[in-house]
C-alpha cells in the first residue's frame, strides 16, 4: 500500500507533523525497512558528482545531522556504491538516480517535472552490490533538497537547532519504514521571510556573531529557511545591501537554493542603501531618469545569472510614496523601462524573469486607480502592516500568468506603534487571514516581515508550513500543529502543557501590543480587568517555571527562547504597568499604599532590565547578545523610544500627622474613595440570582499604623471578613445567601465601622427576580449588561454550502466564528440566510444598545464594505456595515490598536423574560467575537465584560 509523507490532499501535515500524522522513521526494526543506523554502523550516503552543488553540501547536512543524532559520522560517496545506501539525487541531473529510472527501479511519475516534488523510497537491490537503499529523488534541486531536510528532522534535528538551541533527540538506531513516500508540490510557489526593522537587535547581534550581514549570517538563515521547507528571502535592508556588502552572498544563495528578492521599494535588485553609497542624485524619475536606469541596469547585471524575484515599479526615498498623489503615466513608464532593462540584461523576454509588483500601502492606489503592469508580474497585495488583508483577488476574473501573492508582517516600524519587541502574533489569527489569501487564489508568492527573525520562532514555522498545504491545517487542527511543532523541539513528555502554554501566550500577547501597553490599557476597576490579565499571566508564568523545573538541562535554552522568556517577559510588563495604575489610583485617593506601589514599578522595571540581560548576556552562554536590545517602554507616539524609560509614579509625602491611622472605603467597579462618616455614592455591582457573584469592598488606612474595622451586614449578605485589623490595605468579599435573601429587585445597606471613629455606610442592590422558567440555559442580566461569547451560541443555522466554523483560542477572549466557504457569496437577507442564535432574558421591556465585536477585518473585496446584520425575536434584521466608518486612518488606528471594531445597534424588546438574539451572515469574511447587550450598566473597559451565561435548573 502506498504510503504519501505529508502534503497529498490534507492527510497530514508538512515536516512538524510527520512525528505525529505520518513518520517514516522508526528506532525499531521494522519488517521491510531499511536500517540507516544500527548496532555502530550507519549507511553511508551516495550522490552523483553531475548533481547540484547545493545537493551535495545538504547531503553533508544530512551526514553531520546522522553523527549529531548518533555519534557516528557516515561517509559521503560520489558515484559509488555501498552495500546500505542513503541515495540522494535530482532526476534529470543525477546520473545515479536516472540510473534508477532507467531501470525501473524507481518509479517517479507524480514527481518528476513538478515544482519542489520529492520521492523517498526504500528500494531492495538497486545496483549490483547494493542490498538496500533509501532513494531520495527530487523532481528539482529544492526538491531534492527538501527530502533530505525531511530525512533530518524526522531522525531527531529540529530546523531551529542553531537559531533557538533545540537540543538534538540522540538515537543509536534509526530505520526508515517501506514504502513509497511523496513529498507533493506547495500549494504556494515561492514562501518566504523579509528581515526587516533590523536594527538594533537583529543587526547588533550579527554584528557581534558574524562581523555584520554576511555570507556567514546569511548560510545560517539559508539552512533555516530550507529546512522549513520555505524558498524565498528578502535581504536585511536598513543600512545593508545583500549584493553589495559580501560578494559571496548571491552566489551562495543560489547555490544553497534559495530565491532572492527585494522589498517593495528596492527596485532591480538594488538595495535602498546602495543609492546613498554610491552617491546617486535624486531619487525622482521624472528628474533623473537616466542615473536611475543605469543604477538598476549594473545591479541587475551582477545577478542576472541567479535566481531572483524582481521588484519592479518605484516607491520614494525611505520607504516613503513617490509623490503627492497618484502618478499613473509617471510609475507605467517606470515599469515598462525596467522591463527593458530586464530584457537587455538577461538576453531574453521579460516574462521569462519572475517579476512582483508591491501593492503596499499607496501604491496600491494606482492600480485601484486602473494602472496595470504585463500579465506575467506577480502582484504582491499587502495587509495593513497590523495583519489585516487589504485586497484579494476577484473570484470570476481571469487568471493572470503572473498570479498574485501576499506580504504580511510579524513586525512593523509605522503608526499607530511600533511593534518589533516580542512576539504577539497568535496562529489563530494568521490562519483566518492567510486562509483567506489561499482561498481566493493569491498563492504564488507568500512572504511575511519578521524583524530580527528571533523571537518569531514558532509564528515563522507555521507561516511557511501552512503556506506548503494550508488543506491540511484546518482550524479544527491548529492545536494539534502547536503539539505537533512542541513534539519536534521537546520530544514527547511534556508536550500538551507546553503547547498550551504557547497558545495560550499567544491569545494573551495578540490582545495589545506591548508597545501600546500602559498603565490605561486596561480598566482597573470595571470588571476586575486589569487585575484578571495581570493573574492570568502570572499563572502562565509559574506554570511555565514549573515544566522549566522538569525539562533536561540541555532543553533549557529552548524552552526560554520559545517559551519562558516571552511568557516572563510580557508578565512583568503586565505587573509593572498595573502597579503603575495602582499607584496613580491610590495617589489620588490619598492612600499611603501608593508609595509601596511606586517601588514595586522600580523593582519590576529593574526585573524587566535583568530579563533583557539574562537573554543577551547569560542565555546558551551569551550566544544571543544585542538579541533582546529593542526598546519596549516609554514610547510617547509611534516611533520608540531610544532608551527604556521609567514609568512616572508619584508618593504621598505630608507634612501632617501620618502616624494617626484613617479608614478609607472604595469599592469594586469605582475610582472614588469615602473616608469619616460618609455614605458611597456611586453604584455597588449588582447581586443577581442567576449570575450569583460575589463582590467586594477594599478597605484602606490612608496613613501609617493600623486600625480596627468591624462590618454590619444583613443576615442574607454573606461578609468573608467581617471584622479585623487594617494596616495597609483589605479586600473583603460580600456575598448573597439566595434562600434568606428578599425577593424582587431591593436596596440594602452595609455598614463599615472604623476604630478612629469613621462610619461608611454602602448601598447594595440585589436582584432577586425569577423568570417563569425554572430550567435557565441562556444568558442573563449581570449589573446592566448581558455580555455573550460568540462560540457560545444556541443554534447555528447553515444554508448548504454554507455553515459556521469556531477558531478556538481565536481573538481577545475565547474565540472567532465566522462562515465557511469564505468564498460564499454575498446573501439576501430572508428566512433561510446563515444565523446565528443567541437565547437571552431580560427582567424589563425598552430600548437597549447592542455592542458587536468584530475583528478589524478590512473590506478586501474593495466594493461597498463588509457586512452582517442583527435583529431580535422576529423583528426584522438589521443591516450592519463595519467598513464604512473605518475609512480614515484615525478610525483604522484605533481598530488595529485595540484589536477590535464595536458597533452599537438599538433593539427594541418588547417585554420581560426570553427572547433570542440573531446574528446574520452577509459577507464572508466578517468574523464575530462577542455580543453585549447594554440594558444601562455597560462600563468602559478593553475586553468587554464577562459572559454573563447560565445553565440553571431551580
């Protein structure tokens, strides 16, 4: 029975999930299978001399890989044989493997001719004197080469074993299983990574480990770039020139197998800095043509022998638009003159060179403005910078020679922030835009901005895996891609924890930048916000610690690059930015707490300083240092800071008495503080029967010493602490016993006595009011709103093809829904269009707000703005568009920098108890988060207020 390795169809998935969905490799004999390592021997590896030179120096990676894994070295030989062989070839350029062919020994229909295609096959007898073999036969040199890349990640060798330290899985036997196993083709051509915003990590560290951006860098990322089965880079660029700075850089590229490209505004394979090297004039075609072509025809000559991605058109000087306006004729001439060059330098037609044309940012504008470039250029749309599609192609228009493809970004240096720290990108969300991209035919080129390339491990592994087969990644299975990736870099016994760890990391970072993060990000008092993130991310971090404490020594570096690090990191960003909000809070109200929080934001802000050091200067023996070098807190506008700075606190210094002790009283949900005798004028949370929360007060002594407090409560309010000592600060949890407790709506009062004589008094309010229905299995009022998680609809209705799919983990709280096929038309609003359902109840009857949460998806349809519509019961639908008020950039800003578009719609429910809330499909594309009804008591915070659902049976 045939076995296919990965990417046929969606059976399995590419390198990372052959450990889980279909190894090859076995430590146990098993029957048929060819023994590449055993009992001290290993087999020795066959190529042919006429081969690629970039497929003989990956069969030495395959032979060091084979002696890192068992301690033996196997020999490499050329054009002989050996009684157990590991034969590595290219068809049509090897003369071993066309032996195989010719004979029939090998069969490579399915392979031979396709794009990146790989036969492995384990073949009995093959030549005279050779008693087994493992044929590794590429349809290409990349094809080749990806098999025997595929060989060394399955016998234990991690790609990321140089740039993140994952330790070698040693083995003294190693077999692989009979069959014959294909690697089929990408479904996207050319996938890639863009070294950009370089400085100062990334530049200060190869600096340090290279002596800058040369051959010795660039050989470590080729390998790491093959290895991930990716084929396309884009060149370090600020201050750096790949062609110019090392004359081996090119050459090596090509060797290695990998395609060269530049970025969106480095035309003809020039670099943006080599226009300041070599003194050019100005950078303006209209005044300087001549310099210009000449610039780009001697750049282009120097490579015109390898294989390149062409950038062709024009951006201004810096990254920055050539004009005010769009100048059509201006940039068509540009193009058609570089096409010239192209031709004039190759010696052959245009079109026989891949060529891209970058639709970023404004240059987008001329083609929606109807410029137009040859069929055979590949244009390159673009996401927002922040992960966002902008545009994608139309479904029924014809198809172009040139196709399209995609650049998307990881990192980015531009408003509203900056963000280049850590990474924040969870796969959650990169899988429902690049499914997007795949699904509407921008697969030719796929290639992501990934700053300094660490810390963007894992996002950068599954960017590149999913480009390969993205059918074989569904969403239902992203989880076990996390477990699967977890498996290659840590073996087995750990790996649910971690990659939970890991996605769950990821939800948490993806919420807000770290540079956006501030004392304000958060609410501290509505909804327990901030102080609820602030305790997850505590939790993850000692969880975290704990699986550190139970890994190997020689795990440990990985795991803190991948893992603990940025857990730790951002943790105490977290904690540092919430004392800072703590100590403004408590400064204002007077409270002599404020103080200690104010040393607690210089000790943390110290923690953050030896985390940094602990990274460059400690970590696998200061291996990374400068890695970690990017500022991160401070930032005043969208550019960073030069320097870390220290978060402004203030201290309560008084020339008064602070040895007499003050009772102070604040409560959950409030800023205000009461001292003396005083009666709390703002709004306790709500007591309801169904949510049934408890709730608190904080009592505080606004100067030194201590002070006596007792609280008098009625006898259905449940106090945890209803009497003791206050030295510093006590929260005391209030609660309801239901069965004691006066029906209806009601008003009561607590009273907190001080022992210098103060006397608070605060009105509580429960809500003791029962629906008619004794089974609850709906969402319920809780303090004024009623908040719903999209996942947790009651129905989801589907109209074939159509139907709803859930992205768990997906998003700023739990997960995103939206319609699959994300093809599906645009629908007409009646009876049997795709909803969803939502059962509610209500105690009163009126107009209320409903807030919906979408993601800040653009409208990359270019028509008239993505669309849904809501309604209640039978009242008919309404239409929401969540593009049209997103068109300036103030608006576009504050969607991608909370992560979120809300949009408020009145409902009219027309009496008290159940009613059902309807979310309704018209575009595809729109994925939904969260629903919150606002019945009066909605209060601002960043993630909205819990699910207020209950599954209730009296």
């Amino acid at each position: 029975m045939m076995k296919k390795l990965l990417l046929i169809a969606v059976a399995c998935f590419v390198s990372e999930f052959c450990f889980a969905i279909d190894p090859i490799v076995t430590k146990a004999y098993v029957k048929g299978s060819f023994a590449m390592a055993v009992k001290g021997r290993l087999s020795s590896i066959v190529i042919s001399d006429n081969d690629f030179a970039g497929v003989k120096r990956v069969a030495q990676d395959l032979q060091l890989d084979l002696q890192k894994v068992t301690d033996i070295k196997p020999e490499i030989l050329v054009d002989k044989a050996a009684k157990h062989a590991i034969i590595i070839g290219t068809i049509g350029h090897s003369e071993i493997i066309d032996e195989l062919v010719t004979a029939n020994k090998i069969n490579v229909a399915g392979v031979a001719g396709k794009w990146e295609s790989t036969l492995i096959e384990v073949v009995k007898n093959p030549f005279p004197g050779v008693d087994s073999a493992l044929i590794i036969a590429g349809s290409d040199k990349r094809g080749t080469i990806y098999g025997v890349y595929e060989l060394c990640s399955q016998i234990g060798v991690s790609p990321w074993y140089y740039w993140a330290d994952v330790p070698i899985q040693k083995s003294t036997s190693l077999f692989v299983i009979t069959g014959r196993h294909i690697i089929s083709s990408p479904a996207v051509k050319y996938r890639g990574i863009f070294l950009n915003d370089e400085a100062p990590a990334l530049s200060g560290w190869s600096k340090k480990e290279f002596g800058g951006f040369n051959h010795k860098f660039y050989t470590k990322v080729f390998e790491l770039v093959l290895r991930l089965k990716g084929n396309y880079l884009w060149p370090a660029m600020w201050g750096s020139a790949f062609n110019d700075d090392d004359k081996l850089n090119p050459i090596l590229a090509d060797e290695y197998g990998v395609v060269i490209g530049t970025s969106h505004h480095e035309p003809l394979t020039r670099a943006h800095d080599e226009w300041k090297r070599y003194k050019g004039g100005k950078w303006n075609y209209q005044q300087n043509p001549e310099q210009l072509k000449a610039f780009w025809e001697s750049g282009l000559a120097r490579v015109a022998d390898k294989e390149q991605i062409i950038t062709v058109g024009m951006r201004g000087d810096g990254d920055e638009p050539m004009s005010e306006g769009t100048a059509t004729a201006l940039l068509e001439k540009i193009v058609k003159d570089q096409r010239e060059i192209i031709e004039k330098v190759t010696k052959k037609p245009a079109a026989e060179t891949p060529q891209i044309w970058a639709l970023y940012k404004e240059v987008q504008d001329y083609y929606d403005q109807g410029m137009r470039v040859p069929d055979d250029v590949t244009l390159l749309l673009a996401d927002d910078n922040w992960g966002n599609l902008r545009k994608l192609p139309k479904l029924n228009e014809a198809p172009r020679a040139g196709g399209y493809g995609i650049y998307y970004h990881f990192d980015y240096v531009g408003g509203p922030r900056n963000y280049k720290w850590i990474n924040t990108n969870p796969i959650q969300k990169i899988w429902e835009q690049m499914h997007l991209a795949y699904q509407y035919n921008a697969n030719q080129i796929w290639i992501v901005n990934v700053g300094d390339l660490k810390p963007m491990e894992f996002p950068i592994s599954f960017f590149l895996t999913y480009a390969w087969a993205p059918d074989a990644i569904p969403a239902e299975r992203l989880k076990e891609y996390t477990q699967n990736w977890v498996k290659q870099q840590f073996g087995n016994e750990h790996t649910v924890e971690i990659a939970d760890l890991i996605d769950t990391y990821g939800k948490f970072a993806g919420r807000i930048k770290p540079e956006l993060l501030n004392d304000t990000a958060y609410s501290l008092v509505n909804y327990h916000e901030f102080e609820s993130v602030v305790s997850d991310f505590d939790q993850l971090k000692q969880r975290a610690v704990f699986v550190n404490n139970q890994l190997l020594p020689e795990q440990r570096d990985a795991f803190y690059q991948l893992v603990l690090h940025p857990i730790t990191a951002l943790s105490n960003l977290y904690e540092m930015y919430f004392a800072v909000a703590k100590n403004k809070l408590h400064f204002a109200q007077g409270r002599i707490s404020a103080n200690g929080y104010a040393d607690k934001v210089g000790q943390l802000y110290k923690k953050d300083e030896e985390i940094t050091h602990y990274y460059n200067k400690v970590l696998a023996s200061g291996k990374w240092n400068h890695m970690m070098d990017q500022t991160h807190i401070g930032y005043t506008n969208w550019q960073q800071p030069e320097t870390n700075i220290l978060p402004q606190t203030s201290k309560i210094v008084s020339n008064g008495d602070l040895t007499k002790p003050k009772l102070g009283v604040t409560i959950a949900g409030s800023k205000t503080s009461w001292t003396g005798k005083q009666k709390v004028t703002q709004q306790f949370p709500v007591f309801d029967y169904y949510t049934n929360n408890a709730n608190y007060i904080e009592l505080f002594n606004a100067s030194n010493g201590s002070i006596n407090y007792t609280v008098k409560a009625p006898n259905f309010i449940k106090v945890d602490a209803p009497k003791g000592e206050v030295s510093v600060e006590k929260r005391i949890y209030l609660s309801v016993d239901w069965l004691k407790a006066p029906a209806g709506k009601t008003e009561t009062m607590i009273v907190i006595d001080g022992s210098e004589g103060s006397k608070i008094t605060v009105p509580i309010t429960l809500d003791n009011r029962r629906f008619k229905d004794k089974n609850i299995t709906a969402f319920v009022p809780q303090s004024g709103v009623i908040a719903m998680e999209a996942a947790s609809y009651t129905k989801a209705v589907g109209n074939r093809p159509i139907s709803w799919k859930t992205i768990s983990g997906y998003g700023k709280t739990t997960a995103g829904v939206f319609v699959v096929p994300v093809t599906s038309p645009v629908q007409k609003l009646d009876a049997n269009t795709p909803h969803l359902t939502y059962d509610f109840y209500v105690h009163d009857a009126g107009k209320f707000t409903l807030n919906t949460f979408v993601s800040p998806t653009i409208d990359f349809t270019n028509t008239d703005g993505l669309k849904f519509a809501v309604s209640v019961d039978g009242a008919p639908p309404i239409i929401v568009n969540i593009s049209k008020d997103y068109q300036t950039e103030k608006a576009w800003d504050k969607s991608v920098a909370d992560n979120i578009k809300i949009f408020k719609t009145e409902l009219q429910i027309d009496a008290p108890g159940k009613h059902s809330l309807k979310y309704w499909m018209i575009n595809p594309g729109v994925v939904l988060q969260k629903l919150v009804i606002d019945l009066g008591g909605l209060k601002p915070s960043y993630l909205g207020p819990k699910e207020t659902f209950v599954n209730r049976k009296d």
